[in-house]
C-alpha cells in the first residue's frame, strides 16, 4: 500500500508491502504503535523513537504534539489522493464556487466588496454560529461579483452569502475585467 504523508509541507511517498517500509524509495527500519486507551502513537523509524499525541481531524488530517510543538500532517493513500485531484479539478473547471452558510447563524462582518480579487483561502464573511465566530473563506481564486448578505443578518444553512466569477485566465487587467454589462 502506497501512502503520501505530507508534514509542514513537504512531501514523503510511503510504501508498506510484505517485504518492509520504503520512504522516497529508500529502505527503512520502522514500525508504528499505539498507547490502548490514548492517542499516543510511537513511530520507530531507523532505530530511532517518537511518541506523538495524534489528533485527527479528519480528511486524513493530523495534528501531531509532543514536547511543546504541533506539526500539521496529512496522509492520503493512492486512491483518496486521486480522488482529492479529481474534485480539485472538476472544481476548478467551473469556477469558484459561491460562498454558502456552513450552519444557521448570525453575520458579523462582510470582509469583501463587489469587484474585489480573491484568493483561495481568503476570508469572506465572518460569521457566528453556536456562540463561536468563524471565518468562511473562498475555495479558490475569483471576483467577487454579489453580496447577498449584511452584517447582522441572520442566515441559514447552506444560503448564498456571497458569488465569484472566475478571473480572467489572461491575468485579469484587461476589459474583460474591467467591467461590462453584465449586473442585470
């Protein structure tokens, strides 16, 4: 079985076969254990030894702690990675995707404006649900192109907040970007 596991970033191609552990194709000595009743697990790799308390949030997301520090992981076998691709793909295709409400909850602040450039990841609406304040960011690159929303409104689960169009695949300065007729 092939696993990608990647940590702060960079990236490492695990194979565990019959035979042993390979890491970028090369040999290793390892082994993983777990602490029953915790989420404590000791990797042994090349004669040396960790224990890290394993978070996982899902996704094949994990949050790795020990002695002070956090390392941010991920590990993905062949198949979810493919998949993972896939939909990163299709979505791309299309454009990004409108903002929606996660949940039911109240706008505290509307961090964009019609016409505004925004990058994947950036926040667009800050919004609290269930007594905590989360910030919804974009999926990808876009314009914004309508606001349905306000501060102090309330808003439902999976209601439009706000709609992006995809930038211009030329680097978004000429007239297509500028403008037009098209906000009905």
């Amino acid at each position: 079985m092939r696993y990608h596991v990647t940590v702060e970033g960079h990236e490492f191609q695990v194979d565990l076969r019959p035979d042993g552990v390979s890491v970028d194709g090369r040999r290793v000595e390892a082994g993983l254990d777990g602490v029953k009743g915790t989420r404590v697990r000791t990797l042994l790799l090349d004669g040396a030894s960790w224990a890290w308390d394993a978070a996982g949030s899902g996704s094949g997301q994990w949050a790795l702690h020990a002695g002070g520090r956090t390392l941010q992981t991920e590990v993905l076998d062949d198949r979810a990675r493919t998949i993972r691709a896939l939909v990163r793909k299709a979505a791309g295709a299309s454009g990004p995707r409108p903002l929606r409400a996660p949940m039911p909850g109240l706008v505290v602040k509307v961090e964009v404006a019609v016409g505004d450039e925004v990058a994947r990841g950036q926040g667009l609406v800050v919004m609290e649900a269930m007594k905590m304040e989360n910030e919804l960011k974009s999926e990808g690159a876009g314009r914004v192109t309508r606001i349905h929303v306000e501060p102090g409104a309330t808003v439902e689960k999976d209601q439009v907040l706000v709609e992006l169009e995809a930038l211009d695949p030329e680097g978004g300065e000429g007239n297509a970007g500028t403008g037009g007729g098209e906000n009905g």
